[in-house]
C-alpha cells in the first residue's frame, strides 16, 4: 500500500493539477485554445481527418483539399501517430470545435507534465520536486502561449519528448525494454514537428555527453542503438515533405536571420517576472504581446540559496542535462531560419524542460542557511532586476510589473522561511 502511494498518488496529483490549471486560461477566454494557426489549421483539419478515418478512409491525400491535400507531405498533422489519429477521432466526434480544443490542448499538456515528472523521478529527483517540474514545464511560457494556444504541432511534438528521453536513458542502463524508449522515440518523431525530432535528437546527444562522461560504454552503445532505431522513422513522417519541398512556396530553405521571433540571451535568462514580455520581433508588433520568455518564479530569485558544490556533485551523474540545457539555449538564440526550421521562440521549450529538471535537481539539494541576510538581498536584487527589465521593456505594464514583483517576491519569502524552518526542525 505505501509503495502504491508512493508510485502512483505523485503523478496522479500532478496530472489532475495541470488539467485544472488547463482549464483557467479556457474560463477566461472560452477561445484560448482555439486561436490563429488552431482555428484556421488544425483543429478543423483534425475534424476532417477524424471524418475521414470514421468513414474507414486513410487519410494520405485528399485532392478536395486542393494545395493542402498532400496530407502526407505537409507531415505536420501526424498521420503516423496513432494518439493523434485518437485526437483526430475524438475532435471529429464533439460538435463544437471550442470544446474540442479544451480537451485535446489539456490531454497533451498532462502528457507533457507526466513525461517530466517521469524524467525528474528518473534523475533521482524527489516527488515532491518532481512533480513541481512536472507543473512547471507545460505552463512555461511559449508552450502555453504559442504551443497549446496555437501552433498545436509544437505542443503535441514536444509531449513526447521527456517519454523519450525519460525510457531512453532507463533502457540505456538495462531498467528497461528496448522497445518502450522506441515507441516513445516513435510518437515523438511521428508527430510530424521537426522540433520535437529535434528534441528527441538532444536527448540522444544529452546522454551519450552523460554516459561518456561516467565512461558506461555499454550504456553509451545502447543509447546509440536506440537513436539509430528512433532516427529510422523520421522518412516515413519527412521524405514526403522533403521530396515534394521544390514545387510548394518554401522551396527557397536557407540560413538566414531576419530577426523574427528571435529572443536575446537576455530575454530568456528573465524567467521569473512573469510581466515580461521581451522586445523580440513578432509580426504586428516590435514586441510580444505574452511573457513568452517566462519560465517558473522561482527559478532566478532562489539561486542565492542553492548548495552549489553539492550541485556539481548530483551532474557528476546526471550530465545529459546541462549538456541539453546549454543546447537548448544556444538553438534559441539562432539565426531565424535554417532548413525546415523557423523562428528560434519555437526551440525555447527544449531550453525550458532540462532547465526544468536542473532546477528540480538543485533544489533537491537543499537550501543553504547561512549567510542569510546576504542571500535574502541577493534574491531581492534579482527579483527588482526583472521588474527593472520588464518595466523598460515595457513601461506601459506598469501595474502589472508591480504585481509581478510582489508576487514573486511574497512566494519566494515564502519559500525560503518554509524551507528553513523544515530545516531546523529536522523535518
């Protein structure tokens, strides 16, 4: 019985909270789920592929769809992956698309949450950090903003991802079959987003880095293997696109930096003022309208009370993530198109989710409780720092600057008193 709570309430908890949390964006604006590229692509293509398959048809081509008909080749719609043919099925089985997109949005991102906790349980990381990772992630702020809200490929992409990695590096050190980091590679890859392939070839780079660095040979050939066997499947979801690439309108893929949608280093080193919305290029205004950016309160104003030393000590085994973080980050910053892959703000999940699991990794570490006065003014300059940023960003935020502040500031205080009072208890 304890052993049952221990495995199964954690991530039931973490689940039935980040379907909860889906649902406040969807109260607000019934249509959350349900804009741009959601409302003019996807959701009533999903209705239609659903109709298709009910009808018994595949849905490969369709010339009634005229330039978009290629079903196959437009890759995006992941007619390979069997949960979003089961997505497809359901959107096409509810009337109101609006409804629909509430709950296919919300499936994914519990998967999403589910595969970090997964991860972070993976990394040794305690529940209870665990699943704060795993809650962190999905409502990180490109994945909720853009991701769930619009470009709904990126979303049911990256979903699959921490599976991946998570049943990749388990089999890599004999815990598991062969055949589970497969059909999560599979899912992954099938999902037809370059960016989730993308992803998954970082897991594969990020533990190769680790199991070099531990120098586990056989595990480093294992990972290998399943890289190998995971890449294989990328012709059945890319080939179509690729071979039909020179007669469609992005027949001129380059390298080139245009600026659009590119955050700064600095845009995404603020990820703890909630009211931050980076000046990054991004069509109609100089600026983002959403805290893009954005990545957990606490992830800057608790870093002057991290145990570093016992940190180095936890990567020593656990390299695949700062080796995935650092990548993350480098592709973020990139030029704003190369090959099939546009805009940058689209590669920040796979900064966000090993920056995730590191910070669920340091924290595990304990808080340190001297110096107290001087880690209170540093987590204190850090947090009027970001207001500082967020407010000559955007000075007509005031307001909501000022709340951002003192709410990451009351949650923080918070934090650190629970902390050190646990502490000395010895609890």
């Amino acid at each position: 019985m304890v052993m049952w709570r221990s495995r199964v309430l954690p991530p039931l908890g973490v689940a039935l909270l980040v379907a909860a949390m889906a649902l406040v964006p969807a109260l607000r604006d019934p249509r959350f789920y349900l804009t741009d590229d959601s409302a003019a692509q996807f959701l009533p293509s999903w209705y239609h592929l659903g109709q298709l398959l009910r009808a018994g048809r595949f849905p490969l081509l369709d010339p009634t769809l005229w330039a978009g008909g290629n079903i196959a080749a437009e890759a995006l719609f992941g007619i390979w992956n069997p949960v979003l043919l089961a997505a497809m099925l359901l959107v096409s089985a509810v009337p109101n698309l609006v409804v629909a997109s509430v709950l296919v949005k919300t499936a994914f991102l519990v998967i999403l949450a589910l595969g970090v906790y997964g991860l972070a349980r993976e990394y040794d990381v305690p529940p209870g950090l665990a699943a704060v990772a795993g809650v962190t992630v999905p409502f990180a702020g490109v994945t909720l903003y853009f991701d769930a809200s619009s470009w709904s490929s990126g979303l049911t992409a990256f979903a699959f991802v921490p599976w991946f990695w998570w049943a990749l590096r388990r089999c890599a050190r004999g815990r598991l079959n062969p055949v589970v980091p497969f059909l999560a590679g599979y899912l992954a890859m099938t999902a037809g987003n370059p960016y989730g392939a993308l992803g998954a070839c970082l897991a594969v780079v990020g533990l190769l880095a680790e199991f070099a660095w531990t120098r586990q040979r056989a595990a480093a050939g294992r990972t290998l293997l399943g890289g190998i066997a995971v890449g294989l499947v990328a012709p059945l979801t890319y080939l179509p696109l690729v071979l039909t690439q020179p007669v469609t309108y992005r027949s001129d893929s380059k390298i080139g930096n245009s600026g659009l949608m590119v955050p700064g280093l600095g845009d995404l080193l603020n990820a703890s003022t909630p009211s931050f919305a980076a000046w990054v290029d991004a069509f109609e205004h100089p600026y983002l309208t959403v805290p893009a950016t954005y990545l957990a309160w606490y992830a800057l104003p608790l870093l002057p009370w991290l145990r570093y030393r016992a940190i180095v000590d936890a990567l020593a085994s656990r390299m695949a993530v700062p080796v995935y973080a650092l990548a993350g980050l480098a592709l973020s910053v990139g030029p704003s198109e190369a090959w099939m892959f546009r805009w940058p703000l689209r590669v920040v999940p796979y900064f966000v989710l090993p920056t995730a699991v590191l910070l669920a990794i340091a924290l595990a570490q304990g808080l340190s409780a001297d110096h107290r006065r001087r880690r209170a003014a540093g987590s204190g300059l850090i947090i009027l720092g970001g207001a500082y940023l967020a407010e000559a960003t955007r000075p007509d935020l005031l307001h909501a600057h000022a709340a951002s502040v003192l709410l990451v500031a009351a949650l923080t205080a918070a934090t650190v008193a629970v902390w050190l009072h646990r502490s000395s208890t010895g609890r």
